[in-house]
C-alpha cells in the first residue's frame, strides 16, 4: 500500500485527463508544497459527504492520481495549477492529519490492456472525434489511432458529457474498458436531440 494525500473534488479526474484548480486552503498549499518538493503527485476523489471547502469531507473509494505539470498565479493573487491524471487507485484507509487533510493508504489498480473499440461502440468513438475537431483544445491534434482506443476513447468520452458526478464515477470504477463504453451507450440517448 501507498501512503497518498488526498484531494476530494466535486468532479472526477480521469487517467490522462487534465485539471486546473485554484488552491488557497492551508492544507492544500502545505501538500501542494511537498508533493512540488518529493516530485510526488496527490489523489483526486469525488466527494461522496461534504464540501470541497472547510471541513474534511468523505471521498469515494476509487481515484485518480494526480501530477501537477504547471503552477501559475491566478487573477485573485491564488496559486493555480494544473495537474494531469495518471493511475486509478483504490482507498484502504484514510486519516485525517491536524491540518484537516486526508491521508488514504491506496492499493494502485491495474491499468487497462490495450483493447480496440468494438464495432458496437465505434459511434462513441465517431462522436468524440467530431466534438474534438469542433471544440478543438489539447486533444485536437491527438493522433488518430486513439480514437481506436477503448479506454482513452471512454475517458475523454466521460470528460465531454454532460454526465453526472455519480455517472462519472461509476465510469471511473469500471475496470474493463469495454465495459465502460457499453455504459456510456446507455447514457448517449440522453443527450441526442429528437
């Protein structure tokens, strides 16, 4: 097991996804500092109870890590940076430290075999594409021969949807990549105009 500061979100980060935040919490700049120093990275989890701000809240039991790849100053003066998710983790335990964060011991989950978008599913991966070249941003110029990729392709599927928190995790927990993007058939009637 790894001993991982945790940092609970009301949003989920993805393995290869990309998160900005705004940190201002004692607690949050004091791990921000030492993750910087030990060229460590931090857990992100969905807060299951609680807030993001003031008192510790209850994350869920799988997250992502998270590395932090730029600091910036924001507008307001607050240190921002940008992190860029990398390995799913499974919390064992977790503690709270007298600076309120929370501590988890974490066992990593295995990462996801390549497997290729089944011809069932090559809609998600249709879908996706033409959001990217529309949207443009860090994925539109990605190589093609991701977009066959049925974990990458659910993924950044699950970042572009209008999906809720517990949607999102769901997709998070989903070990099988096939599986995750059978789920998000499910949810694409939702978003389809009649």
């Amino acid at each position: 097991m790894t001993d991982l500061p945790l940092f609970p979100l009301s949003s989920v980060l993805y393995p290869e996804g990309s998160l900005s935040l705004r940190i201002f919490e004692t607690r949050y700049l004091d791990m921000i500092r030492d993750c910087a120093r030990t060229d460590s990275g931090f857990g992100v989890c969905l807060i299951l109870e609680g807030e993001e701000v003031g008192e510790p809240s209850i994350p869920a039991a799988v997250g992502t890590l998270a590395r932090i790849v730029d600091f910036h100053t924001t507008d307001d003066g607050l240190l921002g940076i940008r992190a860029q998710g990398g390995e799913r983790f499974q919390v064992q335990h977790t503690r709270i430290s007298e600076n309120g964060l929370i501590h988890a011991s974490v066992d990593w989950l295995a990462e996801d075999e390549k497997q290729v978008v089944p011809p069932e599913c090559a809609l998600l991966a249709t879908i996706l594409e033409r959001f990217h070249e529309q949207v443009g941003g860090e994925y539109a110029q990605v190589e093609r021969d991701r977009y066959d990729d049925a974990a990458w392709v659910g993924y950044r599927l699950a970042e572009a949807l209008p999906l809720q928190p517990d949607e999102r995790q769901l997709i998070l927990q989903l070990n099988d990549p096939i599986e995750r993007l059978v789920q998000l058939m499910h949810y694409l009637p939702r978003f389809q105009t009649p």
